[in-house]
C-alpha cells in the first residue's frame, strides 16, 4: 500500500510518504518505508527516512536485516547534518550503531563519526560544531498521517 500527503502552510512545504510491503532484493520479506521532506521557503529543510535493509549488501555472513532511520537537515547555504541510527538484524537485539555526517554548501563532507553502543544507549557520536550546521542529535520524526490520524479519533472514540 501506498499512502502520500502533500502539505502546505505559511510557505513550508511538507512530503509525507508511507510504503507498506516494500520489496528489497537483499531483504527476505517485504518491508515497510517512511519517508517525510520539510522545505522551508528561505531553503532550508529537513528528510526523515526509515527503512529495513541488509546493510551489509551481500556478505553472506551478515544476512541481518537492519532498520535504518536518517533525520537530515541543512541551511539555506546547503551546509547540514545526517543523524543515522542502525538497530536489529545482524546487530541484534542488544546493539545499535549511531552515525553523523556533516557537510559543506558544496556538499563536501566535513565531519563523520560513528558510535557502536549498547541499544537504547545514552552515547551519542561526537558532532563537531566548527564543522557542522548543526550540533545537537535529532531523531526522525513521522507525526501520524491523515488517514493514521483518523484511526488514532476513531481509536480513542470507540
């Protein structure tokens, strides 16, 4: 299933896209994906993304399938920062890998760093404020849909 929403207010355009029963050629199912694009009319923007995949390609030692979920937001120069979080398949049930990727209005990568960490760790990898847009840790966010929303009255109603 295929559900897409485009939003628009005060100039801020939002894209929310939801994709029920994706096929991956590495993942042995179906998988589901979120996806959510801010843009603000002074350039600036965010993308959420969410997803389940091998990240390990085709190693046949790590068949694991991941859950990726990307939070990136840049300024209106192009400069921005990518918080990545990898849990499940072949990290377990016990581990997760953090990441961050900075880069320049040139889209020249500035700053990465990563950080294996017990799951649900308080770790966070290292951001460099000097070479990044941004120096906090920002998780996705997928608010409801509206048709999720409708669900959520309904639920609560009866």
């Amino acid at each position: 299933m295929v559900r897409a929403e485009l939003l628009r207010a005060a100039g801020v355009v939002t894209v929310a896209v939801r994709l029920d029963g994706v096929i991956d050629g590495r993942a042995p199912a179906p998988a589901d994906l979120r996806y959510r694009l801010v843009a603000q009319p002074d350039g600036q923007g965010e993308l959420d993304i969410t997803f389940r995949t091998n990240i390990e390609g085709t190693d046949p030692a790590k068949p694991g399938i991941e859950r990726v979920a990307d939070h990136s937001r840049w300024l209106a120069d192009g400069s921005g920062v990518a918080t990545v979080r990898v849990t499940e398949g072949d990290l377990g049930d016990a581990a997760e890998l953090l990441a961050v990727q900075c880069w320049d209005g040139r889209a020249a990568e500035t700053h990465v760093a990563y950080l294996p960490q017990a799951s649900g760790g308080e770790g966070r990898p290292a951001i460099d404020a000097a070479r990044c847009a941004f120096d906090d840790w920002a998780e996705p966010v997928f608010p409801p849909m509206s048709d999720e929303r409708r669900e959520l009255v309904a639920d609560s109603i009866g």
